[in-house]
C-alpha cells in the first residue's frame, strides 16, 4: 500500500483500488458505473483506514454483502459501504429501508444516501464490542452500555424490526470514543419475521461465550438459568415489564 490513504475518486481507477470498489473481481464497465454512481452521491474521495485488509488496503470492515471504507463528501467523512460484485444481493435500498425504520427509533448510523451498489451511513469510529470487552472498562460504564445496547434492542422490538444477526455477530456491535453503543448491518433485517433482538443479544452478551465472561470479570457472577428464563418470558410477551425484569436479570 502506498503512503498516502486519502484517495481522490479520479485516482480511484488505479489498482489495488479499483479491486476495492469491484471486490473480489474487477470488471473495466463495472468500474465505470460504480465510480459514476458514486460522483452522483457526491463521493469525492475514499480514505483506506481500518483494522481490516482488502487486497493490501485497510478498510473498515469486510462481510458477506460488502466492503466498508470511509468516504470523504461535502467535507465530511462517511462510511461507505460497496457492495461486492459476488454479494447475493441486486442491491443495497433493502438495508437502506432497513436503516431508516431503525433510525426512526434512534438505532443504527444515520443513514446519508443509498444507490444500487452504495450505501452512505454516519461513520462510527469506536471498537467491535469484542475488541471494546477486552480492554480495561469500570463497572458503572459497562452497565451503561449495556443497558442502551438492551433499550436499543428493545426500540428495534417495538417497530417489529429484526435485525437478524445480533446473536452470534460480534461485528455488529460498535463501541464509539463517547461510549455510546451503535447497531450496525441492517442488511439481513427484516419486518418479515419475529423480532428477536433483545433476546439474541442478551444469548449472546450474557449466555456463554468471552461477553459473558467479561460481563462476569466486571460485574461479578451471574445466574444463567435465571437470565435464560427472563429471557424465556419476555420472548412470551413482549412486554415492558417483561423487558425490565429481563434487563434486571442482566445486570444485577
Ligand atoms: N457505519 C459504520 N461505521 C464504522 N464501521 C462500520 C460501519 N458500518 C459497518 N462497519 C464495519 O464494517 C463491517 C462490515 O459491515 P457490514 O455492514 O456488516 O457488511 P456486510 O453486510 O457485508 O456484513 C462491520 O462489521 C463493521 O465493523
Ligand atoms: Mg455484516
């Protein structure tokens, strides 16, 4: 990778970046179109930064539908989502619809713009909540946390939004510099199915697996089998009151 990250969308044609934009297989038409779409979202420029690689280049983030980076428009920084030319998907309006019901409840990036292969959102510079769990965090900040991660499942729940990937995803978990938890990837959401977010992140956060044993380190021992069957009641009836003897359960 050169030296410089910040590349204007005229150099953007240049390998290793246009294997960027068209991952994994680069197509000169293809390439034409995306870097027309993306002057049409007044993209101007795509900074390479991130804990992740792409052909020797630092993204965001790498999944099954897209690569991330951050996209510089209207003097401001962005992420970028690309979608891969593999990706099963026509589009990415879906996770844009997707976004919106989720940022109607204050969940989620705010979502910027969207185009067939493009998809705009607020840039969230923080840690994956596996890297954020490994580092030194107090008590009352971890409560914190984890208590707007459950409400903002809770708010997903209410508009019958799931987002599908929140129990086995740690990637989908931000922790920004503020301490203020983000939900990411409404890719795989849907209105379709039952929502099933304050239960998949609570299997996830506080049942098995390094979270819980963080979550444990922190804010001391807790009783699986009774949070399983908070959870197991909730599931029943999605009610508010459910919800707090859930999150009670959680973080005695
Ligand atoms: N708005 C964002 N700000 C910062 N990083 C992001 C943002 N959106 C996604 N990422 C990072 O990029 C990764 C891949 O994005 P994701 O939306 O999960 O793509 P995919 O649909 O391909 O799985 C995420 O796991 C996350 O680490
Ligand atoms: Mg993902």
């Amino acid at each position: 990778m050169r030296n410089e990250t910040v590349v204007p969308i005229e150099r953007l044609k240049e390998e290793p970046f246009a294997s960027v934009l068209c991952y994994p297989k680069c197509g000169s038409a293809e390439l034409e179109e995306r870097l027309e779409e993306m002057q049409n979202l007044n993209v101007e420029a795509i900074e390479f930064a991130g804990k992740t690689s792409v052909f020797n280049v630092p993204v965001l983030g790498k999944g099954h539908v897209g690569i991330v980076v951050i996209g510089h428009t209207k003097g401001k920084r962005i992420a970028l989502k690309i979608r891969r030319v593999d990706a099963d998907r026509n589009g990415l309006q879906h996770e844009a619809r997707m976004l919106t019901i989720a940022n109607s409840v204050l969940v989620g990036p705010q979502l910027g713009d969207v185009s067939q292969n493009f998809l705009l959102t607020q840039f969230i510079k923080g840690e994956v909540i596996t890297e954020w769990l490994g580092g030194n965090i107090e008590e009352a900040c971890l409560r914190r946390v984890l208590e707007e991660v459950l409400e903002q499942c809770w708010r997903l729940d209410s508009v019958a939004l799931d987002h599908g990937e929140l129990s086995h995803a740690p990637k989908h978990l931000i922790i920004d510099k503020e301490e203020k938890p983000f939900i990411v990837d409404f890719e795989t959401a849907s209105t379709k199915r039952r929502p099933a977010n304050v239960t998949s992140i609570c299997q996830f956060l506080f049942v098995g697996g390094f979270p819980s044993l963080k979550v444990e380190e922190v804010l001391g021992k807790r009783v699986t089998s009774e949070i399983v069957e908070a959870a197991r009641l909730y599931k029943k009836l999605r009610s508010r009151s459910n919800f707090e003897s859930l999150l009670q359960t959680c973080l005695v």
